[in-house]
C-alpha cells in the first residue's frame, strides 16, 4: 500500500500522485474517484460562488484530473489499458432540494462517464459510474436525524453499510476489460429515489 496525501483540485498535486504510482507499481489498472463534497442546503440565490467553486473543483474538476493522470500511464504500460471508476450519485438523476452544486457536478460526472468510456475504447481503457444511494457515512449522518424532501417535508433517510459499495468496485475491477458495467446504481432500498420529486 502507498498513502500519497493529493489535492485533487491541482494538476500539480495530482500529477506527483500518478508519478509515485508509476514509480511504485510500474502500473496502474482500477482508479477510483471517489473525492466528493457538498454545499450547504441553501437557497440558489444564496448559495455563495466559494462554495459553488468548492464543490465544482473536488466532485468534477478532481475525477477530470485524476481520469487524465490515469489515462496517460494507462496508454502507455504493458499490457496497455485499464479501468476508471466514478463515484457518481442518485443526484445526478434525481436531485434533493437546494442542492444546485452537487447535482450539477454529478450529472458532468455522469457525461464525463461516457465521454471516458468512448474515448478509451481504443486503449483498451474501461470506465464505470457508481451511482450510490446514502452510504453510511460522515457525508450522509445528516440523514439519521431527517433531511428535506421534494414535497417539503423532512424524513429520516435509510442507509447502507458502505461496504456494499465497496463490494461493487471490487466486482466492477474484477471484470476483463473486455466487460464493463456503464452504471450501477448501489441504495438503500427504502430511501425515495423511485418517484422522487
């Protein structure tokens, strides 16, 4: 194991991160972007450009970073290819009220998912999305004690043990790359997705 302290919002933090690997592995076969934030639960109106820029810069501008650090070693080393895997989010198709930055970021993920996937094909470059309904942890605790919903409401959100998640990107890495999983959705069961809105 190599724990390499990154900024995924800087090209010249993340591009020392990818060269260790190199150095360390002399390859790379599965990333997974999995750095994500959010805004506060305010109004559009009030949310602030910062914290629109935070969210924007960790959730997009990091996994576009990470994708192209990986990318470059991954069209390069024998055997060639290899596999990305983005954290999207339920959000990307069902946004939660006040909640501007995060869905918007999550719906680029989502095209930036696909984008990936055509454009690695001939590199033999696989790319995945995950898309994850209330993981149990410090990002969704929020949920235990009721968030807002789309009729106005506050309801106590279900969760899931996060290894569940864990389980589908070692599923979704185990996979030749000659197969790919283009989405999964990964959720707690009862949480409002379907008819969400």
């Amino acid at each position: 194991m190599l724990a390499v302290a990154t900024d995924v919002t800087r090209p010249d933090s993340v591009r020392p991160l990818f060269a260790k690997i190199k150095e360390a592995f002399g390859r790379l076969d599965v990333l997974f972007n999995n750095a994500g934030t959010g805004a506060p639960g305010v109004p559009i109106d009030e949310l602030t450009f910062e914290q629109w820029t935070t969210v924007v810069n960790v959730n997009l501008t990091g996994t576009f970073l990470c994708a192209q650090a990986a990318i470059a070693l991954m069209k390069t080393q024998t055997p060639r290819g290899g596999r990305i895997i983005n954290n999207g989010s339920i959000s990307a198709y069902a946004p939660r009220p006040n909640s501007a930055p995060y869905t918007a970021t999550k719906h680029a993920v989502t095209g930036l998912t696909k984008s990936i996937s055509l454009d690695g094909r001939k590199f033999d470059i696989a790319c995945s999305q995950i898309d994850i309904g209330n993981a149990a942890t410090e990002m969704t605790e929020r949920m235990t004690a009721g968030v807002p919903q789309a009729n106005g409401e506050m309801s106590v959100e279900p969760r899931i043990d996060p290894r569940h998640v864990a389980d589908a990107v070692v599923y979704i890495s185990k996979l030749p790359l000659d197969t790919n999983v283009q989405f999964m959705t990964v959720m707690a069961t009862k949480m409002p997705f379907v008819g969400r809105g």
